[in-house]
C-alpha cells in the first residue's frame, strides 16, 4: 500500500486484453506478461519526493485497516517555502548501447553440411564478407538520451508553490530505415 501525502494511492491495474487482440502468447498458457500495467509510483520524479518512510505491523493496520496487512510506503513529496521564488533546471545527457551482443555463430563444416547448406557456397559466403552478425545489425546502433528537469519555488507565509516538470528523451538502439524511432515520458 502507497500513501503519498496523506493519499492512499492504488496501484491496481486492470488488465488491457492486448494479448487477447494480438494473441502474442499463443497455445493455452494461463499466465501472460503482456498485459501487466506499469507502477503507478513510477509517476513520481525522485526530485520530488522529500521523505520516505515504511510502517509495517500492527502499527500499519492500525491506521490503515486490513489493507495495510503488508506494510505501507509513506511517500512526503517536497513543499514549497516562503520566500524570494527560485527556479532549477538540470539536464543530463549521455548516450545508449547494447551492453554485449552474443556475435555470429562460428559453423563447422559439419553444423554447415548439417543444415542441407552446400558448404562451397558457405566458404565462397564467408570469403566473401556477404555473412552478416544480424544481431549487430539490428542492436549494434547508439542512442541519444536526454533527461531535463525543471523545477519552481516560492511564495509568501500564506501561499507556497512548487512546480515541477520533467522530460526524458531516449532514442531507441535499434533503427528501422526511414523511421525515426525516439521514446518521450
């Protein structure tokens, strides 16, 4: 259970029935991964938040009820104060890649005969440069990535404000020919 600024916050989600539409799972397994629904504390920008606390037991379900059986996340985000307004901006700005890619496979003339492959043609393919590591070509590229932060605070003794904005930016490793590919949230 997530309480965020005195808020009970659900984190349920209801499943979307993309599987059904694309049956990307396929044969009669029970279980599928495709419809599970992202953490709704994953909406809070880390800036933001001033106080984590956890409350578990007795303690929890004593103020909480049964629903905090398993413990409560008490998340206080960051308050406006009185004063002169000040405004944060930070970026970071770095770049993307596969970590280590598995390679092409080395055959034997043995795995090439093996596959109904005349092993010739392979050797003259090999020779010739024309076997390609398809792995590499489809995640061997590099990504920008771009985080933004912007932030605003002040007010007087009566009425504090904070505002807070953020952007992330991050091209994709792998790239479609004439489809730029860029992923924002």
């Amino acid at each position: 259970m997530y309480v965020i600024d005195g808020v009970v916050i659900s984190n349920r989600t209801i499943s979307t029935g993309t599987n059904v539409i694309t049956g990307a799972q396929g044969g009669n397994s029970a279980t599928s991964t495709q419809d599970n629904g992202t953490s709704r504390i994953a909406d809070i920008n880390p800036q933001d938040i001033e106080n984590v606390e956890i409350l578990k037991g007795a303690s929890a379900s004593a103020i909480y009820g049964s629903q905090a059986s398993a413990g409560v996340v008490i998340i206080t985000t960051k308050k406006g104060k009185a004063g002169k307004t000040k405004v944060n901006f930070s970026q970071d700005a770095g770049f993307i890649t596969a970590r280590k890619l598995m390679g092409m496979k080395q055959l034997t003339d043995a795995q090439v005969t093996a596959r109904g492959w005349t092993l010739a043609r392979y050797k003259d393919a090999a020779a010739a440069g024309k076997l390609y590591d398809y792995e590499k070509e489809i995640y061997g590229n590099r990504g920008f990535i771009r985080n933004s932060s912007f932030s605003a605070s002040g007010g007087t003794e009566k009425t504090t404000i904070l505002f807070s904005a953020g952007m992330r930016n991050e091209e994709g490793i792998i790239k479609i020919p004439g489809i730029p590919i860029t992923v924002s949230a």
